[in-house]
C-alpha cells in the first residue's frame, strides 16, 4: 500500500476556521505552520491554551502539539511549505460586498516564494475572486503556482467531526494535478471528494448556507402561521420531516439565526446577485423573516406586560447556538438592545459567552447561573438552548421572579409542565 506523502502545510489565520483546518491536517500526519497577526492568539496557542472553545479542539491540538507551529512571522511561516491554507475573515464591507483585504493580504506576501506547489482559498469569498487571485499569482511570478478553492462545511460545536467525517470535500481546480494534490492531502478524512471548477466550488458554499438559512426562515413562518389558526409547529415540522425528500434537519422553529455563517454569506449572496443586475427576491424574504423574528421575540413580552419600560427582563443563553462560546451575529445581542430601548432592565446568563466590552452589553448585568439571572425578573427568554436550562429549577424560579413570564424562544421547555407551576409560557408556533 503506497502512503500518502506528509505535506508541510502553511495555515494563515488562527481562528475558527483556521484553527480547526491545521488540527485537523496534523491529525491526517501532516506538518502545519498556523500564521495570525494576533500576537495575543499566538501566546495563548503557544502555550497550550485555546482562543476558541471548539468541542475536540484542545485535545487534537494538544494530541499534535509535534506537528504544529504557531507564529506571527512570515518567513518561518512560508520556509519548506508546499501547500498554503487561506482561512482569513471575509466580513462584509461598507457596501455589502465581502472585504477580502485580508486575503489579499495573504496573496501579496507569497510573491516569491517560488517553492509552493498550491494555494487553497478556504475562506468564504464572493463568485470569481479565484479567478483574481490567480491572476495575482501569475502577475507574482508563480504561475506555476497551483490553485483551488476548497469550501469549508464545518459547524461550530462539531467542526472537527465534520471535518474528519464529511457530508463531502468540495475541491475547485482548474487543473487535475492539483485537485489531485488537495484530494492526497485529505486521504483519512472519510466522506466523499466531490471535484469541480473553481467558480462552482466558491458558488456551493455560498447556495448551501443559503439554503439552511431558507429552511429555517420558512419553518419560522410556519410557526407564526400556527399560532394563528391553532396548530403546533412542533408536530407540522416532525411530519414534514418524515418526508424523505426534505428531511427534519434546520426545521427547528425559533428566534432566528445567526453566527460567523449564515448572516454574512446570506447577504454575500444577495449581494453578488445585485451586483450581477440580478435580484434574489426569495433570499431576500429568508433575511427579512430572520430579522423580523428576533423583534417578534420583544413584542410579544411587550404585549403581555403591557409595557418594557422599567421591567426587567432575563436573557437565558447570549451565544447564536450552544456548544460555542461565539457571539457573531447573535440574536441575543438584537435582543438586548431592543429591550434596553424600550426601557427595560436587561440580566443575562450565559456557560460560555464572552459579549464584547461594548453596548449593548455594557448596558446589562451578567450572572453566574440562570437563577441568578431570574431573580425579581418580570419575564425572561430563553434565547439559546443550553441544556443546564432543562435542569433549572423552575419551580422555585416562578417564586424568585417578580412575574413569571417565560418566553421560550428554541421551545426547549415542555409546555405544561411550565404552566402547571405557574409560568405563563410562551413559545414559538405552539398552542
């Protein structure tokens, strides 16, 4: 049996996606560089720490720890590297296109380092940015310099399970030997290797997010339809999902997504339609309906209440989903401002969320567990689904708050049973 060979493997960028991609590739038996610009990540990774909490993470780096460098210089960065990683942020720019400053940035300090045999964009990037970057490398002197685009399926709270055992390994390439050579380099991951063109592989991460986020908006809207004739959502999601041409995955109701993914690629997409003179009417209507549920969150407080002013108001998980201690594009932080500009008391309770030393978070307080958060509350919601909120204790809580309203945003709590102690409880699309 001829073994694949181990590959040295430069990484730019140590977050997320970055992080999880050179573990992972050390865990295949290669030797990976991970380059950031953050000297504070570097440290901490250095030292045996995580910057992220990622289920699996810590151990699989520590498990490599022989195989991996971390580093913020450039040349140990690129010195015997045959295949360079790019896993920077692409967050969206002032005019709603994606800012690929910092992928550009990566491109430009390879010029010269004639020893590369390719160049892999993980990074989500708008339809045709391969087409730039290889002509940069070209431009550069390394057109002998192989190219792919090499999407990233990973989510959060199971990103390295994912990557070791995928739905499938998208690979962009305009030639065989290096689809070849990006295919090798992935040789132990068990899920299938699917090999396109470049400009296709960069559009599937694009439509794949999108329509997760469409099945999400539509059950939603569902939800908001059930309420209004009598019908649980719950039960109408579960049969749908039956059906094995749509499945049950994503046809979860609640307040809406979020994280690094859904939101910024969403609107990448509809952004590359707009800039083609092309207008996604139905992915318009996905983010419009997201927007909107986060809002119907704090109306239906308010209509119960009668008024948010001077009430205070318990915010049960910050983080966009458990199992992740990120705060990119949360629901909760619309949430709390929303209720803080109606006047409200904001207390928030959350195992692993680290919101940024700015508003709205400035303007809450934080506690230590749900109890604390829920004391002399005039009505909570639950916003993320931990599972420690299964094992609060409610029946003493509907006596710590002052009123005890319970909006439960993921329908995470049994209905009855919150009613039979005495909550009036409210949830998404349920009777």
């Amino acid at each position: 049996m001829v073994r694949t060979p181990v590959r040295q493997v430069a990484v730019f960028g140590a977050g997320y996606i970055g992080l999880v991609t050179g573990a992972c590739l050390a865990e295949l038996g290669h030797r990976v560089v991970i380059r950031d610009i953050n000297p504070d990540k570097i440290e901490l990774l250095r030292s045996g720490d995580v910057p992220i909490y990622e289920p699996g993470l810590g151990d699989m780096l520590t498990r490599n720890k022989e195989r991996l460098t971390f580093t913020m210089d450039l040349q140990e960065t690129l010195e015997g590297t045959e295949i360079v990683y790019v896993c920077v942020d692409t967050p969206p720019s002032a005019s709603g296109d994606a800012d690929l400053s910092r992928l550009w940035s990566v491109v430009r300090s390879l010029e010269g380092a004639a020893h590369l045999k390719a160049v892999v964009v993980k990074s989500t990037v708008p339809v045709g940015t391969g087409a730039r970057v290889r002509s940069a490398l070209d431009a550069a002197g390394l057109a002998h310099v192989g190219y792919a685009s090499n999407p990233e399926f990973t989510a959060e709270g199971r990103a390295v399970e994912d990557f070791l055992h995928p739905d499938r390994v998208v690979i962009g390439a305009a030639d065989e030997a290096t689809a070849e050579l990006i295919s090798e380099l992935h040789e132990g991951v068990e899920g299938p290797v699917v090999v396109m063109d470049v400009r296709s592989a960069e559009m599937v991460k694009l439509a794949s997010n999108a329509l997760l986020a469409t099945k999400i908006s539509f059950i939603n809207e569902i939800a908001t339809l059930c309420e209004k004739t009598g019908a649980d959502v719950e039960e109408v999601a579960r049969a749908v999902g039956l059906d094995h041409r749509l499945g049950p995955h994503f046809l979860r109701p609640g307040i809406g997504w979020g994280g690094s993914c859904f939101p910024k690629d969403s609107e990448a997409l509809r952004q590359l339609a707009s800039n083609t003179g092309y207008h996604l009417q139905l992915l318009s209507a996905v983010i419009e309906v997201n927007n909107l549920q986060k809002r119907r969150a704090v109306q239906k407080l308010q209509d119960e209440l009668g008024t948010l002013t001077g009430m205070r108001v318990a915010l049960l998980g910050l983080t966009f989903k458990p199992g992740t201690d990120d705060m990119r594009e949360a629901p909760s932080t619309v949430l709390a401002a929303r209720l803080l500009a109606e006047g409200a008391e904001v207390s928030c309770w959350d195992p692993m969320a680290r919101p940024a030393d700015t508003e709205p978070w400035t303007s809450t307080s934080r506690h230590e567990s749900p109890e604390e958060a829920l004391q002399g509350a005039d009505a909570a919601i639950v916003v993320t689904e931990w599972p420690q909120l299964k094992e609060v204790d409610w029946a003493h809580a509907v006596t710590a708050m002052r009123r005890p309203v319970i909006f439960d945003g993921r329908n995470l709590l049994d209905p009855a049973g919150m009613r039979a102690l005495g909550f009036t409880y409210m949830s998404v699309g349920r009777p």
